[in-house]
C-alpha cells in the first residue's frame, strides 16, 4: 500500500516537471521566434487560413498555461472544480486536434488545385471521420 502511494506521488511529480518543461521549451521557441512572427503571422492579409495559423499558433499556449494552472497551481481539494480544469484542458486540445486537421485539409484543397469537387470531398471525409 505504502508503495503504491510513494509511485503515484513520483508519478505525479513527473507529471508537474514534465508540465514546467513544456511551458518553459514553448515559451523559449515563442520567445526566439516572435520577431518573425510580426513580420509574417501579425502583418500579413487577414484570411480564414491566418486565423487557423493564429489559432494553431496560440492555443499551445492557452493550453498550456491552463494546465499549469490546473495541474501545479490549484490546490485540488475540490473535486467537481479539478474535474472542470481537467474538462476545461481536454476542450482545448481537442480544438487543437481539430485545428490541425482543418489546416491539413486546406493545404490538401491548395495542392490540387482549390477545384470545388475536392473541397466537398474533403468536407465530406471531415464530417464524416468526425462522427466515428
């Protein structure tokens, strides 16, 4: 019993470092990058593909902010307030999951051409894909 309560306590130090490794390696790349990132995501023409980049570029953030918060910062005594910021982390990343795909979909239309048929095919296989 007593091991099994060290292993979690371990497991969950590993969890918290391992969150604090993601933020500061984010931070870091955002950091180095962000004079480019004025020049190229900031200033260029607004289109829904630049939201998509935007969104896909600052949601890692939120995400991550979110989860320090909830994993290292809130004192989780509260269970239904711990499952909120654990549903809350959940939502973000699957806005993220889905995010990404739509971006790989728009660079598939791109490639081929921006023909009308593909576009409904891909919105098609989207729709339905997200069903499954």
């Amino acid at each position: 019993m007593t091991a099994n309560i060290l292993q979690s306590a371990r497991d969950v130090n590993i969890l918290k470092l391992t969150i604090v490794a993601n933020i500061t390696l984010a931070f870091y790349e955002y950091g180095i990058k962000f004079d480019d990132e004025i020049s190229y995501l900031w200033r260029r023409k607004k289109s829904i593909a630049s939201a998509l980049l935007f969104l896909c570029r600052y949601l890692p953030i939120a995400s991550s902010l979110e989860a320090l918060y909830a994993y290292l910062l809130a004192d989780g005594s509260d269970l239904s307030d711990c499952f909120s910021k654990v549903s809350t982390n959940a939502y973000i990343t699957f806005i993220q999951f889905i995010l990404s795909i739509l971006i790989l979909l728009a660079r598939a239309f791109a490639v081929w051409g921006t023909k009308k048929k593909l576009l409904l095919c891909l919105a098609v296989i989207f729709s339905v894909r997200r069903q499954l």
